[in-house]
C-alpha cells in the first residue's frame, strides 16, 4: 500500500509540474518576441532616416519551430511605396543587392537572421522620415502562417550598409 501510495504521490508532482520536464528541449521566446503559429519573430529593426531619404533596411530573426518549411514572401508598410524582400552578397570582391523574387527560405526547425549586409526588408519610395527612437507597424506576409503585423523600432544607422 505505501508503494502505491508513493507512485500515486510521485504521479500527481509529475503532471503539476510535468509541463517543463518534457518541454524543456524546446526553445523558449522571450517577452519581447512575437510568435505567431510555428513562426517566432524577434528583434524587428529598422535604420532610422532623415527627411528626403527615399530608401532604408529592416532587420529581424525568424524563428520557424514547427514541421513546414515556409517563406517571408513580402512586406507591407503605410511609410513605403514599395517593399521588397533582398538579398546582399558579395561576388568577386563586388557587392551584388537583388531581390529574392521566390521568396526568404524559412526551413522547419531553424532560424533565419536578417541582418546588414545580408538578407533584409527593403522600403523604397519613403513618404516619411522614419525617426530615431520611432516604431513602425510592418506587415510581414508568410506563405504559410500568413501575415503578421510587426512593430519594428527605427535606431541610428551604425554605418553599415542595407
């Protein structure tokens, strides 16, 4: 009677605080982060611009947890006239900027960063200035989870290129 006694108490402490033992492997967001089904975005940024700039970067991580790979197909944003999804490289010590017309691939399971001098969100035809210290609403437009609405902070451009 006192083994069952004791299963049964070790039973109950496993199920009340069963959750994090087997999640534990998973990856947690943190506040800051914005999930939105399987897709976890964080740290959405922006350079700053002075008036009659007609071009800027956004940057952010995106984290795809789940099984389906998926694709950043575009942006949307009410300070630009157009948004394009980019690609930078370097080819034979020359800088090549394109956009990525299928899309940024976002496999299952891994995170893909947009960062400068990488890929990134590029806004054309500024009808704004975007100042420092300002956040933005973007909508950024998925394959597969579909669009979501992201406030991206605008900060000081650190001399680095889109």
């Amino acid at each position: 009677m006192n083994r069952l006694f004791l299963i049964s108490v070790f039973l109950l402490a496993l199920i009340s605080v069963g959750t994090p033992v087997f999640h534990a492997s998973l990856k947690s967001a943190s506040a800051d982060d914005m999930r939105h089904g399987d897709l976890i975005i964080s740290d959405p940024w922006l350079k700053a611009t002075q008036s009659g700039k007609p071009v800027t970067g956004g940057y952010l991580t995106i984290r795809n947890d789940g099984m389906i790979d998926d694709y950043l197909l575009g942006a949307s944003a009410a300070f630009s006239g157009k948004t394009e999804i980019h690609e930078m490289k370097i080819t034979n010590d020359i800088m090549q900027m394109r956009p990525l017309s299928e899309g940024l691939f976002i496999p299952a399971g891994e995170t893909v960063m947009l960062k400068p001098g990488g890929y990134h969100v590029m806004f054309m035809g500024l009808n704004q200035p975007l100042s420092e210290e300002g956040e933005f609403e973007v909508v950024l437009n998925f394959k597969h989870a579909g669009s979501i609405r992201v406030m991206f902070d605008a900060k000081r451009n650190q001399g680095q290129t889109h």
